[in-house]
C-alpha cells in the first residue's frame, strides 16, 4: 500500500499563491487515485481537488474551482496542488489522499481511503 509525505503550505497574504506536493512509495504511485481534502478548525475534512490514475480527468469543490489547480507526475510519485488567489476561508489543514476507486467516490470513502498524507496547514492572513 502506497504511504503519502506532503511538504510545502504555510503562511500567505489574502490573494498569494501557494503550493503543496504529495509523495508516494511502497507501491505504484499510478494505481492510485489522488485528492486533497481540507479541514478548518471546527469544520468537517471536505474534498478540495481530486485526480484520476492517469491524471486525465480532475474534479474541484465549487469554493476553489478556478483559483486551485490539481495535478500529478506518475514518474515522480507526486501530486500537486497549486494554490491562487488565496483567502481567509482556505486557511485549513490539508490532507492528500490516495485511493484505488473512482475520484466521484473519494469523498463519500473518507473513512475508508487506502492512504493519507500527515497534514500540512495552509494559513492565509495578513
């Protein structure tokens, strides 16, 4: 089963940019769909982004389609999450997930996706 290491987040001014990344290992990387969630303080965890296996199709939350871009390497083992136009609201921990079922499925498995990353938080504030 693949594990999942994020990096990048952190603090951003209302309107800046950020990106996280997300690496698996331990098993193939492209077997796996890919999304990012997100949980604010007192929130439940909602799906942000999610990819297919071979990146061809990707699906977005209304709150960040447009500002937020989802992408993959398959032969780096890496997702992506690039971050526009930041706002208050998206000041969140984010959490990538991988799974081997369908991304429309991703966020009604939450409680049974095949792996998570450990959580990196996004503040933006000025």
């Amino acid at each position: 089963q693949v594990q999942l290491v994020e990096s990048g987040g952190g603090l951003v001014q209302p309107g800046g940019s950020l990106n996280l990344s997300c690496v698996g290992s331990g098993d193939t990387f492209s077997r796996y769909a890919m999304a990012w969630f997100r949980q604010a303080p007192g929130n439940e965890r909602e799906i942000v982004a999610a990819i297919t296996y071979t990146g061809t199709r990707t699906l977005y939350a209304d709150s960040v389609s447009g500002r937020f871009t989802i992408s993959r390497d398959n032969a780096k083992s890496t997702m992506y999450l690039y971050m526009n136009n930041l706002r208050p609201e998206d000041k969140a921990t984010y959490y990538c997930a991988a799974d081997r079922s369908a991304i429309a499925n991703m966020q009604n498995r939450q409680g049974n996706l095949d792996a998570w990353g450990q959580g990196n938080l996004v503040t933006v504030s000025s």
